[in-house]
C-alpha cells in the first residue's frame, strides 16, 4: 500500500507562485464582506464619501458558496457617489438583475471602494447580510478607473460643497487668509441655469476681504494653484438676507429653495503675510482688520467664523515686549511726539484685545461653550477690569454654568458699571429666577430628613 513507511521523515517542496491578500472589510468585521485584490493600483489615495467614481463592474451570484458562479450582467462601466444611498440608472439596473433590488450592489461598492486604489482591480465575495437577495454569496467585481473629489468646504458647516473639476498638477501650497488671488468665475442659479455674475478674465481679489461671495472667498482657503472647482452653495453663502452682497436678477425670490453653483478657477495666488514676518505697524493694521471682519461675520450670524477672525486678531497684536521696546527708544532718543505716538499704538493695539474678547465670548455664547466664554471675560477683565460688557457675559456664561454664586458677583457688578443696561436686568432676573429653582431643590433634597 501507499503511504510513508514508518520511523521515515516526509520531505515536502513548495514553491510559491503568486497569492491574492483576503481583507474581512465588513462593517462589522463579521465576514459578510471578504475582500480579494486581484490586480494592486496605483497610488496612496483612496476615495472618500460623497466621491464620485468611475469603475468597470462585474456581478456573478452563487445559490450556495460550492456551486457554480453565474454572471448577471456583461461587464459595465458605471459611475456612484459613495455614501449617497441612492445610484445612477445603469448600476440600479444591475443590482436588479441580480435579484438584490436597488440598492444591493450599490451596497457593496460602497463598502468595497473606500478600500481602494486607483486603477485596482477586486472583489467584493457578500453575503446575503450584506446586499440581501435570494442568492447565499453574491461576488462584485470592479476595477476603479477614476474619481471626482466631492467635498463639503471647511467651516461652512457643510453647506458649501466642492467638486474638483480639474486637479491641480504637482502643486501643494494652498492660498492663506488675506492672500490675494487671481481668479475667474462663472456663478448661476442652480436649478434654473441663469448666469448671475462672472469673471472670465482673471480678477485680483483678498482672501477674507468680502470682494466675492462667501462659498467662494471660503473654498479658496482649500483649492491649489490651477484647480477648477464647482461649488455648490445656498443662499446664505451668495446672496441671501444679511449676505451683504447686492441680488443679481435671476436670482430665486424664494431662498429656501435658492441655491447657486459656482466654477471658479485659482489662477494664481500670493500668500498672505504671516505675523512673524510682519513689523509692528503691519501687525497693528492686521489686528484691526481681523477684528472688523469678525464684526461683519458676528453682524450675519456667523458666529463660529467670527470667533475664528477675533482669535485670529488677538494673534496678530503686537507682542508687549515689541510695543515696550519701541516705547524705550522713542523716550531714550528724546523724540517725546515718537514716544506719544508709540504709548498711544501700545493703548490702540490693547483696546483691539479687549474689544475682541469681549466679542469671543459672545459668539461662545451663542455656540453653547460657556466656559469658554468665562474665560474669554476674565482674560478681558485682566485688561479692563471695570468692564461692564465682560461683567455682564462672565455672569451670563457662569449662570448658565449654575455658578449662581459668581453670576450675581458678576451681573451685580455689571449692574453698578451700566446701571441703564436692560440686558443686565433681564440677566439679573433670570438669576433671581435660578437661585429660586435652586433653593426648591435643595428643601426638596433636604427636607425629609427633619420630618
């Protein structure tokens, strides 16, 4: 009989040929979704929510895991949002043929892509957890050609998305605030087509200066020299109430329903100086200027952004040392009209300070960050320690804290500061009001231990 004789040692040679990597990518990591690479891509880059891709795509369905494959379609070439929880008519159309409705293969690229390089070829091996169907593994195949960036713009909170039309070539400095840019747009409402405002030669506008509309100045933050992107944007970020930009004709009376779609290609940019790079004129003029743009953005209700552009003109005040030095030599040099001159940039610079944290602590306020908002009162009253307005918002964030006892320190000093301010009464009341609540609760707490 065959078989090896016994005390003998068996020798086994094995060559490797080739393997393709397994990957569980299920949701879950529960093996209904079993990655196979069967041709690596190119690149680092995988493609991310809201992208839209372009793939070859195979289905072939299994009514057990041991039976023979069957191929639903011929191969297709389709395109999908990733994330979007719908798909186009002719990938619809496949997962239909395959028995898994709408959405089932749709289902599986979307766990499938994300995972991918470009120009990789892989399948997706799914069970009926994963896509549903009557089939037991369902096998999708897909070789990723290519894919659009669809993303929302920073700091917009998603109102505002960027689709990357045409890439930037080896290029990776993006404009910084107050850059100036050199651009061409066309914008047009975005169901009706109509053009509203463009520039087909290139214009030079400010970064943050308010020269174009919002979804535009705030996408030039993330584009790259030579990009063209398609902005999608409500009317809050164009020409709605408060934008402080004029309504073009075309644009919907309705603005619930206006919404506008921007092409705007970065021609070109020069950044914007740093405050290290910047003398202490430069310094004193860009602390103003970040201040009055976090005005106008407080003024629309943009309270985020605004708070951004106040911290950003704290960072561009002058270091004291600077203001300290220049006031030594004005004085050392006899120059008493320097001197002045300097005192009086020392006090301007320190008035910006105050002003804007003051200001941060009301966007805080608004945006529920209470704490935040104290400290940015008691940096103020470090400066200005008679300051009705920082007064009035420390007691404000600490009432809402239910730090009753330092809100009445607070509001009855604000009160004694600007005795005519309706807004302290009205704060004052409401922590007459709390301290009320406060005492119901603590007979409530206490009371049955004395009965």
């Amino acid at each position: 009989e065959l078989g090896v004789p016994p005390d003998a040692s068996l020798l086994l040679r094995v060559a490797m040929g080739d393997w393709n990597d397994v990957e569980d990518v299920s949701p879950g990591r529960d093996g209904s979704a079993l990655k196979v690479v069967e041709s690596r891509g190119e690149g680092w880059q995988r493609p991310m929510q809201r992208y839209v891709c372009t793939l070859s795509l195979e289905v072939e369905v299994r009514a057990c895991a041991e039976s023979a494959p069957e191929k639903v379609a011929p191969e297709a070439e389709v395109t999908m949002a990733l994330g979007g929880g719908s798909v186009e008519a002719p990938l619809e159309e496949v997962s239909r043929l395959a028995g898994l409705g709408a959405w089932g293969v749709g289902a599986a690229l979307d766990v499938l892509l994300p995972t991918m390089q470009r120009r990789e070829r892989a399948v997706l091996r799914c069970s009926q957890a994963l896509v549903g169907g009557p089939h037991e593994r369902v096998d999708v195949r897909a070789t990723l050609s290519s894919w659009v960036r669809v993303e929302p713009v920073p700091h917009t909170g998603e109102a505002v998305v960027r689709t990357v039309l045409v890439e930037a070539e080896q290029e990776h400095e993006r404009p910084n605030e107050d850059a100036r840019c050199e651009i061409t747009f066309a914008v047009r409402a975005a169901g009706s087509g109509a053009l509203l405002e463009e520039a087909t030669e290139p214009v030079s506008v400010v970064q943050g200066d308010g020269a174009v509309i919002r979804a535009i100045d705030a996408a030039l933050l993330e584009m790259k020299r030579g990009e063209v992107a398609l902005l999608r944007a409500p009317a809050a970020w164009c020409y709605g109430e408060g934008s402080g930009y004029t309504r073009p004709a075309g644009f919907p009376a309705d603005e619930a329903e206006a919404e506008v779609e921007a092409e705007v290609r970065l021609v070109g940019f020069e950044r914007g100086k740093e405050a290290w790079a910047m003398s202490l004129a430069e310094r004193l003029a860009s602390q103003l200027k970040k201040k009055e743009q976090g005005n106008a953005l407080f003024r629309r209700g943009e309270f985020e952004r605004a708070l951004r552009r106040y911290e950003a003109s704290n960072s561009r005040a002058p270091e004291a040392a600077d203001l300290a030095k220049a006031i030594e030599a004005a004085s050392c040099g006899g120059d008493e009209e320097a001197a002045s001159a300097a005192n009086e940039r020392k006090a301007a610079a320190e008035q910006v300070r105050l002003a804007c944290l003051v200001n941060m602590a009301a966007c805080q306020l608004r945006l529920g960050e209470h704490g935040a908002a104290a400290k940015s009162c008691s940096a103020a009253l470090d400066i200005a320690p008679g300051s009705a307005k920082a007064l009035f918002r420390r007691g404000q964030a600490r009432l809402a804290l239910a730090e009753l006892s330092g809100a009445k320190e607070d509001l009855l000093a604000a009160a004694k500061a600007d005795p005519k301010s309706r807004e302290v009464r009205a704060a004052l009341t409401q922590l007459k009001a709390a301290q009320g609540r406060a005492r119901e609760e603590e007979r409530g707490a206490f009371g049955g231990i004395f009965t």
